[in-house]
C-alpha cells in the first residue's frame, strides 16, 4: 500500500470514528450485546474477514469497523453504512418477532388468571379444612426431596 492510500484510509478511519461517537454509547452497548447474534450475518456480508478476527473487536464498535473496512477494502464509511444497515434490520426482525408475541403473552396471560382463579379454590379448600394434614404431608416430601437430592449421603 503507498503513502497516498495509507493517508487516506487514516482520515476516513478519523472521520468514521468521530461519526460512530456521534451515534452515542448506546450503540456501542447494543451491538456489544448484539454481537452473538450479529456475528452470523456479518460473516455473511464479510466472508473475507475470519471469525476469529472479528470475535476480538466485541466490545468495540470503531474496532469492528476498521477491522472489517482492513480486510475487504472497502473505506470505513461504507463499511459502517453497511453495519448500520444490518443492525436496522436486525432491530426491526425483532421488533417484528416482540409485535408477534404480544397476542401470545395476553393469551397466556388470561389463560394463568383462569387457572389461578378455578384451580386455587380447589387446592385451598382441603387445606384449610385439614391443616395438619397438609403440613405433615409437606414435611413428609421436604424430607424425602432432601433425601434424594443429597444421594442418601450424610455429611
């Protein structure tokens, strides 16, 4: 690589960095957190770039960047328009996915209060009529659950 190259990679490496500090923390954060789950598709975008390289960029943003930007040529700008992109639409799959499982929460939901409040009477009816009943059958599995989660051994 000549000066000229070199020179001008470095002031897109300073002006992607100055942009990415723009975007706040916050990304940063998401995308460390993301990372497991961005790390498939990022490969697919960048095959050139070995696994192994990008897990060591984890905890940066501006790192990932300019390892990606290194390895397939491409200048660090394009390369975070690119990221951007990805993480778009990763954020709005699972948006998606949360607006999908909204309906299914409400569901289960309505379904846990039915179940609390038809299956509860009939637990607690022979509870109170029979109190000690019920503490010395609880005693009694206490003691047996104790026994087999220890093996039987005694210290």
């Amino acid at each position: 690589m000549d000066f000229m190259e070199s020179s001008n990679s470095s002031s897109c490496e300073a002006q992607a960095s100055v942009n990415t500090e723009l975007n706040t923390d916050l990304s940063e954060q998401w995308v460390s957190d993301q990372f497991e789950a961005l790390l498939p598709r990022i490969q697919e975008k960048w095959p050139e770039v070995a696994k192994q390289t990008l897990e060591a960029t984890r905890g940066s943003l501006d790192e990932l960047i300019r390892v990606i930007s290194l390895h397939s040529g491409k200048t660090t700008y394009g390369v975070k328009e690119q990221l951007e992109e990805l993480f778009n639409s990763a954020t709005d799959r699972t948006k998606d996915i949360a607006e999908s499982l909204e309906p299914l929460e409400k569901q289960l939901e309505e379904l846990l209060d039915e179940l609390n409040q038809t299956l509860r009477p009939r637990i607690e009816k022979p509870i109170r009529q029979r109190p000690l009943l019920a503490i010395g059958i609880a005693t009694g599995l206490g003691v047996l659950l104790g026994i087999l989660l220890s093996g039987g051994k005694r210290s």
